[in-house]
C-alpha cells in the first residue's frame, strides 16, 4: 500500500517521503542540516483537498521515537480515515437511483392536499410493515432499532402535519437515514428501497 522514496522539496534535498499508493496522502521526513538525529516532518492531513500540516515542530525538532508517534497518530488519523471514506457507500448516489420508487411518476409533485383520517391509517399500518420487515431482513443491533424507530416514528407522526407532497420528502430521507445507520452497501440499499416499495405499493396511490 506504501511507496517510499528521497526527493527534494523546493530545491532542498534530505526529505523522505512515504507515500499511500493511489491516493493523495504522504508523509514527509526532513533532517535536520546539521544534525542526523533532528527530524522533523509534514503530512497530508484529512481534510477537505487533502492539505498539508506544514513541518513540525515549528521551533524545535524531533527524534526518531517521536517521528514514529507521528506517523503512528498520522495512520490513525489520517490513512484510516481515508480508507473508511472510500470503503463507505455513496448513499447520495443510491439515493438517486432509487428514488423513483416514490418519485413524481407515482405520486404528484403538485398535490399539496393534506392526509385523510383512512390514508392516515393506512400508511400507518405500511410503516408498521416496514419496521417489521427491516428487523427481519437486517437483523439490527439493539441501537440501530432505536435508530429505526425514532426515524420512522417521525414519519408516521408527520402524517398529521404535512401535505402529500412534503411527507413523500421526508419519507425519501427517513429510508435514507435507516440506510445509513445500518450501514448498508448498494446492494443491501436497493433491497431495503424494494422493501419499501413492496409495503408502500397499495398505498403509494393514495398520494397520487
């Protein structure tokens, strides 16, 4: 995963530099000129850009144990977190994908009518559905039920207070948010996307 090599930085040589392969992290070792003991370095810090801390320390040096912790802390800080972003699903993009399930195709982008007491019911008794199914299916921690349910409580006491249109909204975003607090993987996302669809199918007409 690491590449390795002495380069000069601004026409100025003795830098080492370890590099994260296929990516824009690197971490810089510099001697000190008159000194093989005094090091000091300069890493990508995990940031928007990738920008770089500037050598430290500012005023003093380093020894050898203390560029390990360094760059110890930078692995942590910095590479994990690097490697976690990646690894983690563009939840953003899955969401635009499977939108259309409750997109305008199905329900009117115009319709700003309130919920009847029977439609009140009926999704209602669709999100109780869903609940259901997603522990079947997800198998979810104790917290992430708690998660689940506080998403989707929300949602079914929305039903009071917004117009169709505005609850199709949150509904996007509450399976959206359920999606991320179980962590799901494109995969996993489109089969709790279906589930809604599956529930909501014989009531998805009613905000027509």
């Amino acid at each position: 995963m690491f590449s390795v090599s002495d380069i000069d930085v601004e026409g100025e040589s003795g830098h080492f530099e370890i590099k994260v392969n296929n990516s824009p992290l690197k971490f810089l070792i510099r001697n000190s000129s008159g000194n093989f003991y005094q090091l000091d370095c300069n890493y990508t810090l995990f940031a928007p850009n990738y920008p770089m801390s500037g050598f430290i320390p500012e005023q003093d040096w380093f020894d050898i144990g203390q560029i390990y912790s360094q760059f110890s802390n930078w692995l942590k800080d910095t590479v994990k977190e690097y490697f976690d972003e990646m690894l983690l699903p563009d939840h953003w993009q899955q969401l635009n994908a499977e939108k259309t399930i409750i997109s305008g195709a199905e329900i009117n982008s115009d319709d700003i009518s309130k919920f009847s007491a029977n439609e009140k019911q009926q999704l209602k008794l669709s999100i109780n559905e869903f609940r259901l199914l997603i522990l079947k299916t997800y198998r979810p921690t104790p917290d992430e039920i708690k998660v689940i349910d506080s998403r989707l409580e929300y949602l079914a006491e929305s039903l009071e207070r917004l117009n169709k249109i505005d609850w199709r909204g949150l509904a996007i975003s509450t399976v959206m948010s359920i999606s991320i607090a179980l962590s799901l993987d494109t995969e996993k996302g489109k089969l709790l996307f279906g589930l809604f669809k599956q529930v909501f199918a014989k009531v998805l007409q009613l905000l027509q």
